[in-house]
C-alpha cells in the first residue's frame, strides 16, 4: 500500500480512456490498496485508477466517513432531479465550478473476489460516483460545464500550468 501521487492535467492519461480488468491479480490488488489509501485524506471524496497513473477501470471513495472500491464500474441508474453543486477535482487542483449532476446515481461493478458491488446514493455519494466514471472514460467535470464557465475554467487551468 502506498499513498500513490495524484496526475493532474495536462497529463495524457487523464483523457484516456481505461481499460476492463479482465483478471484480477497482485498488480490489482496493489492498485485498490492505493485507491483506497490515497482516497482516504483530507478533502478527498473519490479517486480513479487514471489520476495515479494506471489505465485500468477503478476507482475509490470517501463519502461521509465510509471508504469503499469498485472495479469495472458502470452507472446502471441516473435519478431524473438533478444537483447543480460546485464540483472540483484532485487532478485539476484549485478550480471549483458549478457543475450540473443527477442527484441520485446507482453504479454497479465487482470487488477483488469478483462478487457483484451495487453502490448508491444521492448528494455527494451520487457527484462522486458520476465524476469517477467520467475519469474512467477519460473525461473531466470540466467537459460537462456550461460554454462560459468552461472556457473561464480552461483559462485558469492555463494560468496555473
């Protein structure tokens, strides 16, 4: 286990798509170790496989207190109400923007031992298991800003780069 460095943009890893893990070994068992001690700080609610380098689908969670992992996540249920919070990343540090999410959201994937994991939740719980899913299609929240906000937030990421 390691507290595992976090990418941040403009590094290619973060638009890129993961992959499925199709097998789940030492080296898998390694990356959820560090999803789930890099997730666990201050200021952390979720972490995807890409933000610490590895193109594989998984990610982490920190949400009031509970810790968790899926591997192979896909959102199965979006709620139709929707949750327009400000929204920020580990990977794109310092920006937080309004950010419009379902504010309830269900995604369903596998653990280490391949039984089915089913998580859910609304509020946060649900902003983080979309925002991941988005990193692990290689997406950033700021892909889903409005026209302006989006192109105020890409010149401050340029200001800090």
């Amino acid at each position: 286990m390691a507290m595992r460095e976090i990418r941040v943009m403009p590094d290619p890893v973060l638009r890129t798509p993961c992959d499925q893990i199709t097998k789940v070994d030492d080296r898998v068992r390694g990356l959820v170790a560090d999803l789930v001690e890099t997730v666990d700080a201050e200021g952390r609610a979720g972490l995807a496989a890409n933000q610490i380098g590895v193109g594989l689908r998984a990610f982490s969670w920190n949400i009031e207190g509970e810790i968790g992992y899926v591997l192979n996540p896909r959102i199965v249920e979006l709620g139709e109400e929707t949750q327009d919070g400000g929204e920020g990343c580990l990977s794109v540090p310092n920006l937080w923007y309004p950010t419009v999410r379902a504010n309830y959201a269900r995604v369903v994937g596998t653990d280490l031992d391949g039984n089915e994991v089913d998580v859910s939740g609304e509020g946060l719980m649900a902003r983080c298991l979309q925002h991941e899913c988005d990193h692990l299609d290689g997406k950033l929240y700021l892909d889903r800003l409005e026209r302006e906000a989006r192109k105020e937030a890409m010149r401050a990421l340029r200001a800090q780069l």
